[in-house]
C-alpha cells in the first residue's frame, strides 16, 4: 500500500494526498478527529480515521489531558485563520488548482474564537447552526453580538474541535452533552475555565461556551457597586460565624457573582471550610470544594446537600434554594453553626421571608436563621469617557417616583473608541438589603405579610432597590432608561 493518504473532514473538501506522518500530525493537533474518514490512494474506500493502523491513536492525541500545554496554547494569533471564515474565496481557487488544497486550520480558529470572546470580556461564546451558514455570537454585558459567519460546511468541524477540548464524545451528536476545559491565554497570562454545552438542533449542533470566572481578582465586594450602607451591610453579615444569607433576583442579576465575592471575601479573611453545592458550577474558586449536582434531580441534590453537611464545612454556598427540601437543609445548617449562602427566586429583599414561608418553612425558624435578604439586579454601566450631562425633566423625575431631583445632572450614552461606541462599559449592581433585627424577627415569628415587612422598610429608612437605583442615576453610573427598565422588573 503507497504511503499516501487522503482524508475529509465533513466540508465537502478532499485534502491531500498526505503520509501517514502528516495525518498523524495533524490528528496530534487535533484536526484530525477520530470521526473523520481517510482513504488510501491505492483504494476506493474511506475508512473512519481511528480504524486506520497508525492513526488508532488518533482518539488519544486528539483528546490531550485537562491543562496540558498541547490543548492550551493558542498557537500564533498573527497566522491564525488560513482562509476559512475570513477568506473562503482564495481557499475556493487553491483547490481547483493541481495543488492539494491544505485543510482549513480548524484549531487556530477555535482558538481565535476564544480570544475574541475573551478580550472583548464576553461571558458565552456561541456556535449556532442556521440552514446556510452558522453564527458564531458573542454575549457582552448581556447583549448578543455576531463576530463571524462561518460557512456551514465548517460547522461540525469547529463543533468537534471544542468537544474533544470539553471531553465529550464527539461521535455522539443526538444527545445534551456537557463538559468543560482550562485554557491558557498565553498573550494574556491568563488561564479561564470554560463550560461547554452542546445541544442537537433541527441544523446541527448548537455549542454554547460559558467564560467563567473572567477575571475572578475581579469578584470581590468592593467592585460589585454597592453603596457604602450596603457594602459595610453585607461585610458585616459575611464575616459572621452563623446564620443565612440569601440572595433574590431574576436569572442573569448578578446574584451568584455576589455570592461568590462573598465566599472569596471569606477566604482571604477567615479560616474555615467552605463548600458549595451549585447547579451549575459557574466560577471556579481556588480554595473552596466546589461540588454539582442536577438541580432538576431532586434526590441528588438533596443527598449531596446532607453529605456536605457531615463533611464539616464552615461555610456553605448552596447555589439556589428551589423547595422545601433544601429550604430545610439550608435552615437546619445555619441552626447547627454553620453561616450559609444561597439564594432563591423572589422579587425583592422582603419577599425572601414570604418565600420561606410558602415553601413550608415555619416563621420561628426563618426569625432564627434569617440574618440578610439582598436583592439585585444589573443596569448597563455607562462609559465615563463620553457620557453626556443632562438636566433630569420634571415629567421624567415624577415618572421616577422622585419629583424632587427634577434639574439634577443625569447622563445619556455617547460614542468612543472606549467603550466600542457602545456608551457602556460592563455593568454596576443595584442592591435592596434587609437585615433582620429583633424587631423584624418577632413581626417574622408573628407571621408577617410583604406589605407589612414593606412598611418595616419604609419606618426604618431601608432604601430598596428604586432608592438604589436612582442613586446610581445621579451619580452618573447608569442611564434613565436603564433605571426604568430594572424598575419595570
Ligand atoms: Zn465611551
């Protein structure tokens, strides 16, 4: 049999003829996927590159080990992308030529890929198949942002090159699958975990890539922009030995970002255990046993949550109380010594004592344990570079409910090369804290409404979350629209 090999990779394009040496190459940097079909020149016949003698490696070299070098390196992002994306044309003209056309340089795109999203701090990157082309999206301060059009033949190419980095299984494209990996920004100095999810779709495989922990230096308490009330507040709570803190907010407010300051706010000041139980794991934090579980699997979950509990933790982060059952748990380890984050889905800072309540929880044990209710959201935050002051009109003061800041200085977006004439760089916290003292505690015990814990709020001057927000108006952190549209919430 000639040393001379072709192979396809799913693009409709044939590459080579090559030697074994240079498939073998190729499959070590892991272009070459185990999936992929080889033909030797001497026969007809495609066989499935993992069957072929010399390259039955191909699964191991393709699948490097977590945090090896190999996955890791971004390889030089000056000669990345040979063509494809960018230029499909000239690819076009190379292969009608008597040359063997080179195969598209799959990994050093998903590389770049990585590193668009990662300077433009994107929290996920996507991969979204259509009928004619797949998308590749970006999500920045919460808003989706296509970077590239890929042509739908490179699709499952790009697709398998993250799962082999994921250590999914890159034959199996019919199933949800999870996974995640570490990669090194070498430019940077910086290495980021990554999540990866992979959903079958009517076009293919849709990949959904979570940037964790951006710039975990980043999450602590004082970047989150709480006010100096708030901040002093929730350090206070934080730097207890026992009791629960909980935090509320709708999907995507910021509240588990909070938490995790919190756990790492602990870390550098307190000795002690801290574990999580978190659906999913969304940072990694150097120092705290980290453990998920199957949110929707209710047994496991609460199975988990009592092992955690005899494991002697200090600390314990439970990343959303959804029933009784782990409203139990969570209550009876802040009775027993432990101080206890977690949060739950409700409106506002009072409706956290309501919500216990309705899960099953009796008013004593809320009054015992309760130490904190936080609410949170997120408003854009505008760039200070090229915001433009404006007097606040009186019809918009009194839409505020705050006619008396009619004339206050108020900032609208502008346009700089800063903040990619977006008006907005990253995004500020907007806090309701409600701590809860003696007096609060027989109102819980006596069995309290949220009307009732609201006009608790409004005798002791509690700010809540409009209070908050207005104030960041003023300051000229956000805009009014911003303002309204976490109001409307
Ligand atoms: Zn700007």
């Amino acid at each position: 049999m000639t040393d001379q090999w072709f192979f396809e990779i799913g693009d409709g394009n044939t590459y080579g003829p090559y030697t074994l040496e240079k498939l073998q190459k190729w499959a070590a940097a892991g272009n070459l996927m185990p999936t992929h079909r080889v033909r030797n020149v001497d026969s007809t016949e495609w066989v499935i590159a993992a069957y072929v003698p010399g390259l039955e490696l191909t699964t191991v070299a393709a699948v490097p080990e977590q945090g090896t070098p190999e996955q890791s390196s971004p390889g030089s992002l000056g000669k990345l992308v040979r063509g494809l994306g960018r230029k499909p044309k000239p690819r076009a003209g190379e292969k009608a030529g008597s040359a063997p056309a080179e195969p598209p340089d799959i990994v050093a795109m998903c590389d770049e890929l990585l590193t668009i999203a990662f300077t433009r701090n994107a929290s996920d990157l996507h991969i979204d198949p259509e009928e004619n082309v797949t998308l590749i999206q970006i999500r920045v301060d919460g808003e989706l942002e296509t970077i590239r059009k890929l042509p739908r033949n490179l699709h499952n190419a790009v697709v398998s090159r993250y799962k082999v980095l994921s250590n999914m299984d890159i034959a199996e494209r019919r199933l949800p699958q999870d996974g995640s990996f570490v990669y090194a920004f070498e430019e940077q100095k910086k290495k980021i975990s990554i999540r990866a999810a992979c959903l079958p779709t009517t076009h293919g495989e849709r990949l959904t890539l979570r940037l964790l922990a951006l710039e975990t230096e980043q999450l602590t308490l004082n970047r989150l922009g709480m006010s100096k009330r708030n901040f002093d507040m929730f350090v206070k709570f934080a730097s207890q030995n026992q009791g629960m803190i909980l935090m509320t907010g709708p999907t995507g407010s910021g509240k588990s970002t909070t938490l995790y300051a919190a756990l790492r706010h602990r870390l550098a000041n307190y000795p002690g255990r801290i574990i999580t139980v978190e659906d999913p794991v969304e940072f990694d934090i150097v120092g705290v046993a980290q453990s998920e579980v199957d949110g929707a699997d209710k047994v496991q979950f609460t199975t988990v949550l009592r092992n955690i509990l005899r494991s002697d933790p200090d600390v314990i982060m439970i990343g959303e109380i959804r029933d009784f059952e782990s409203a139990d748990i969570a209550i009876k380890a802040a009775l027993t010594g432990h101080l206890v984050f977690s949060s739950l889905h409700t409106n506002s800072a009072a409706g956290v004592i309501t919500r216990l309540t309705d899960m099953g929880i009796q008013p004593f044990q809320v009054a015992a344990t309760l130490r904190l209710g936080v609410a949170q959201r997120l408003v854009k935050r505008l760039c200070s570079e090229c915001r433009k002051p404006r007097n606040i009109t009186a019809v918009e003061a009194a839409a505020l409910g705050s006619p008396h800041i009619e004339g206050s200085i108020i900032y609208d977006p502008g346009k700089c090369a800063r903040c990619n004439e977006r008006g907005y760089r990253g995004r500020v916290g907007i806090f309701e804290m409600l701590p809860i003292d003696e007096e609060l505690c027989r109102r819980i015990v006596a069995g309290c409404d949220e009307v009732e814990i609201a006009d608790y709020m409004r005798d002791h001057s509690i700010p809540r979350l409009r209070d908050d927000a207005v104030d960041k108006l003023l300051a000229g952190a956000t805009t009014l629209a911003e303002v309204h549209e976490v109001l409307n919430w």
